[in-house]
C-alpha cells in the first residue's frame, strides 16, 4: 500500500483542539477484555480517579476543549476510545474494532464526530477489522499493526480512507497493539519499548520508510505509549508515565529539554491493556472543518 506521495512535511504535527473522552462503567472492572488471564483485579473507582486527571490534564492544564461521551455499561471497554476512530486533519476513519464486544463502541464516536463537523468514512467490510490502537501516523505517514485485533483488510480501508499518505503494515508479535510498545514523541521521534519485538517492529518500519526517525527506548514497552502534542503557547508537549509506574522509564523522558513532561497515572487502566493514547481521540479542529 504505497499510497499516493506522501504529505511531505509533518508541519502542524500534534496541533490539536479537541480530545473526546468516554466515562468508565463499573463493568470495566469485571469485563473488560485483558490479555493477561488472571491478573491484578481493576477497581474502577480508582480508574474513574485515575481517568479524571488525565481529562484535567487534557481541559485545564493543555486548553483543549473536552467531548465527553457517557460510559455505558454494556461495553465495558469504552473508556479505550481510540480504538473506534482514526482522525487525521479533517477526515475520521470510524474503525471496525477486532473484538466483537466492543463493535458498537463506535455508535456514540460516530455522532460525536459527525457533531464536530468531520467527514466521517465508515469501516463496513465484514471482512475488515481495525483498531485505533494499532494506528501510528507520524505526521508524514501510517504504520498499522496487523495484530489480533487488526487485519491487512482493516489496513486497505485505512490507506483508502487517508490517500494522501502511504500506509505501511506491520506485524504486532507480542502485546495487544502496535502502540502497546510505540507512539510518536515528536516530529520525526519514535518513543520505543526495549523489548526485542519492540526493536523489531521499529527496525520494519524504519526500513519501509522513506523518512528518517530517531528513536527515544524506555525500558518499559508499556511506557512507550506516550501522547505527543505541540499545542500554540506550550510548545511540545509529552504526556507519560508517572516515576511511581516505571522509574527506569520514566527517567528517560528527561532527555528531552524541549518538552513540557507531563506525567500521567494509568496504574488501573493498564490492567486492563489500557495506555495513555487509548483514553482520548484527538482532533484538529481548524477553520476549514
Ligand atoms: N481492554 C482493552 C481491549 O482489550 O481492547
């Protein structure tokens, strides 16, 4: 899936005006799909805390304007929105999730979407699954994992959906997603876990690029997950790990000088596979949408 030529430049990369956020059903804690069998249980008062501050973090400390669609207690997992969209500029890819139980998690992401004015494509092929989770766009173009979750058929619809940029798979072998070990820190950064399938889905996608990315590794692959953001009045922005969840990991992220770090609990939500980026989609909102 070459695509066409890609953008080209990665101008206006992490400019977002808009997070859109779901609450926490109290079914989180007993349903929720994990990959772990029997792992720590979840307590979702604790997650409902934990999921309130980064939503402040998003609001009050990085101005975005914040769309927050209600829990519902038959999908247990749909505080994890970013599996039930893809936005890039002013076009949402509504996904075809890879569990069956969270399908209809894309019924609410729908019309929040559609309320701000995206043009909304819709993934409907049976044969086709994706999840946003497994979604890396650097700005300048796509990585999709192909993993439990996502097929090469999910990847074809994304590469329709956004033919501006060149789509490139790659292969998810340990973990959930693709960003359960990566995610972008910067124009041109891609944060890491150190795991070896980390570095080799890392070494696939520098090799199928023809962009140059630098590499930031953290000991941790779930401290790879990190939000990136370049907001007007803040400059470049990192959301990541707290010191409390990954010390070696959340050491690292002080090399980067040029950011505002901002750490951000995820202790519940990760039992559950849930990462930083899987809590909110983020828009773009500009004049043209
Ligand atoms: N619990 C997140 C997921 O499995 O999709």
């Amino acid at each position: 899936m070459a695509g066409s030529a890609a953008a080209g430049s990665a101008a206006g990369f992490g400019r977002f005006t808009h997070a859109l956020v779901r609450g926490i059903p109290a079914s989180l804690a007993t349903e929720a799909l994990r990959t772990a069998a029997g792992g720590a249980d979840v307590d979702a008062d604790r997650a409902r805390r934990e999921h309130h501050a980064y939503v402040e973090v998003l609001r009050d400390r990085l101005g975005l304007r914040v769309v927050q669609l209600p829990a519902d207690e038959d999908l247990p997992d749909c505080v994890f929105v970013e599996d039930a969209a893809v936005v890039c500029g002013d076009t949402a890819l509504i996904t075809r999730p890879g569990a069956r139980s969270r399908r209809t998690e894309t019924v609410a992401m729908k019309s929040a979407l559609e309320e701000l004015g995206l043009n909304i494509v819709e993934m409907t092929d049976e044969d086709a699954t994706l999840d946003g989770g497994d979604v890396l766009f650097t700005g300048l173009e796509f990585f999709v994992g192909l993993s439990k979750r996502t097929n090469q058929k999910g990847a074809e619809i994304l590469a329709e959906a956004f033919k501006d940029y060149a789509v490139s798979t790659v292969p998810v072998l340990e973990g959930l997603h693709l960003k359960s070990f990566c995610s972008m820190g910067g124009p041109g950064l891609i944060i890491v876990g150190s795991s070896e399938p980390a570095q080799k889905a890392l070494k696939i996608m520098q090799q199928m690029s023809d962009h140059h990315y630098d590499k930031l590794t953290v000991p941790d692959d779930l401290a790879a997950n990190c939000i990136y953001m370049n907001l007007p009045d803040k400059g470049h922005v990192l959301l990541h790990c707290t010191p409390d969840e990954f010390p070696d990991s959340a050491k690292v992220f002080e090399k980067l000088k040029d950011h505002m770090l901002i750490p951000v609990s995820n202790m519940e939500k990760v039992k559950v596979d849930g990462a930083l980026t899987c809590c909110s989609v983020l828009v773009n909102k500009t004049a043209h949408i």
